[in-house]
C-alpha cells in the first residue's frame, strides 16, 4: 500500500469516527508534510517508511518542543491503526521518544489589571461581557466565544461540554456576570457572542483580537485569553480550593494536567507538607540533642523530649 492511499484510508477513518474538525484537519496537514517529505526523496511505499525517515521529518517540523509531542503522538496514531489494519507489521514510529516537555509558566493576572481591563471595556459591551465570563468561568476563548445561551442556566449556573476534551463543565457564575451576558443583544442562532455561521476557530480568532485590542487600552502587556483562565484557577487555590476541584472546573479530563500547569499556586497543598515536615522534625533525635545543648533549650521551639505539642496530639494515632 502506498503512502498517499495509506493516509486517505486513515482520514476517512477519522471521518467516520467523527472526529473535531480541527483534529481532522491537524490529521491531514501532519500527512500531507508526511508525503512531500518523502515525494522529495523517492518514497512512496508504506512499508519503504523507517525510523530514520520520520526522525528526519520530525527534525524538520520547526515547531516548538510541546507541539512536537503532539505531532509526534498523532504520528504514532496513524502507524499504529496501519498496524492494526495490517498495512505494516510493525510501526516505524514507535522507537521514537517524545521531546522533553516544556510546561509555559501560568502567568495569571494581577487584580489591578483585570480591573483596568474591566475599565477600559464600554459599560454594557460584549468585550466587558467576555472578559468577565473568562475571568470568572474558566473558560476557554472558544468555548466562550461560542457560548450558547441555553447553557446559562436562570439561577446563573453554567453548563457546557468543552469543544478540546469533551469534558463536562458546570460553574456557578458570579451575578454580576451573567447579568451582564443576560443583556447582551439576541443573536441568530441563540448565541452570546457567535452567529454560529463562521466557524468555531474563526471567531475565537475574532476574539482574541477584539480582547487585545483592549488590553493594550488597559496598559496590560503580554496579554492573551488565556490568563484570564489561569487567572480563575489560581484565584481559586490561593482561596484554598481543593486540587481536584479545580481541575473538574476547568474541565481538564485529567488532576494531573491542572497539577502541572498549577501545582506551584496551591497554597493548600504547600501548608500541608509544611506541617508535615515541622511534624517530623520535631522528631529528629538531632535537632532535640542540639536543642538540648542550646543553652538549655532557650529560644528553640522544639517540644521537650515525650511531650507533643497541641498539634501532634491532635494528629496522634491513638494505640491499644
């Protein structure tokens, strides 16, 4: 089987398995880039594929670490269902690692300059309606921008599946932010901010542009949507929101995503290992044998040896 015909069957594969647009359309760029590496160098046949060859063409992708995972793991994705449909007997794709990957630091905004932005955003706008559904939702630029108004509940709740994950999402809205989407003008379609004639990346393209504009009125520099969703999560943590709460917020289909982007705001988590390690340390036979030659024990907070302090007794296993 060649090359070209493997990668058709593939897509209409992906077709009837309905797939997002968007993955559909990463899917067929990836290997169409595929095919004109090797038209270039006399490759036609799927089986004539090596290691070596996608290595090369990987190499070739100037793209950033974390994309190249990406494109790496739907490479894999097509080898693997050419496996399966018995094109090749084994996939050349599959001794290839991953780049090391590399997390882009959260960078939420300042409360000053979510207040500025609210500012610089007529009274009664969209562009103040869409700032404050991101800040105070957690929603995504185009799960925002293609909100459908069925999913604002009368009580202000907030129900929606995520266009990315498919993961459910159900956020109680401050008052203040659904009165504001509640007053925006009807639209075709019964959409906050969409007439649901363009397509979904189209108009969160719109408004990321829109939103920029106002941020560079606001005075905010490095600004894109998106901290305005890490601005909900951090808010969250700071305010002692559980881990996994958070996650199911955002509507990560894993803790563990959220925990990589945000494990460095959760204060909760942070106070608990504290205690933990004041706990054990007020166990560590050396610091009591120096404590003890510290004058007596002056100016040193460690228990004297058998008593615990208030907080051990109440973490203290009861025996017998």
């Amino acid at each position: 089987m060649t090359l070209a015909a493997a990668s058709e069957a593939f897509l209409r594969d992906l077709d009837a398995r309905q797939l997002s647009g968007d993955s559909r359309r990463a899917y067929r760029f990836l290997l169409k880039s595929l095919q004109a590496l090797a038209a270039s160098r006399g490759v036609g046949d799927l089986q004539a594929v090596g290691t070596e060859f996608l290595r090369d063409w990987l190499a070739s992708r100037e793209l950033g670490a974390n994309t190249k995972r990406t494109e790496l793991a739907r490479l894999k994705a097509f080898f693997n269902h050419a496996v399966r449909d018995g094109w090749i007997e084994t996939s050349p794709a599959k001794p290839i690692r991953p780049p090391r990957q590399q997390d882009s630091p959260t960078l939420p905004l300042a409360r000053e300059e979510v207040l500025r932005m609210v500012a610089a955003a007529p009274e009664g706008s969209p562009d103040r309606a869409m700032l404050m559904l991101l800040r105070w939702s957690g929603l995504a630029i185009r799960d925002a921008a293609t909100l459908s108004r069925a999913a604002l509940r009368e009580n202000g709740e907030l129900v929606l599946r995520r266009a990315k994950t498919g993961e459910l999402v159900t956020v109680q809205l401050p008052d203040a932010v659904a009165a504001a989407l509640q007053a925006l003008p009807h639209r075709r379609g019964g959409f906050f901010f969409w007439t649901g004639e363009s397509r979904p990346r189209s108009v969160a393209g719109y408004w990321r542009s829109r939103l920029a504009r106002v941020a560079k009125a606001a005075g905010v520099r490095d600004f894109h949507p998106h901290r305005l969703r890490d601005t909900f999560a951090v808010e969250l943590l700071t305010a002692d929101v559980d881990m996994q709460d958070v996650s199911t917020l955002l509507g990560h289909s894993s803790v563990r995503t959220t925990e990589r982007y945000y494990a460095p705001w959760n204060r909760a988590r942070r106070r608990r290992l504290a205690q933990i390690v004041k706990r054990a340390n007020r166990k560590d036979p050396v610091l009591r044998e120096m404590a003890q030659k510290n004058a007596g024990g002056a100016g040193t907070n460690d228990p004297p040896d058998g008593k615990l302090g208030s907080e051990d007794q109440a973490n203290r296993t009861p025996t017998g």
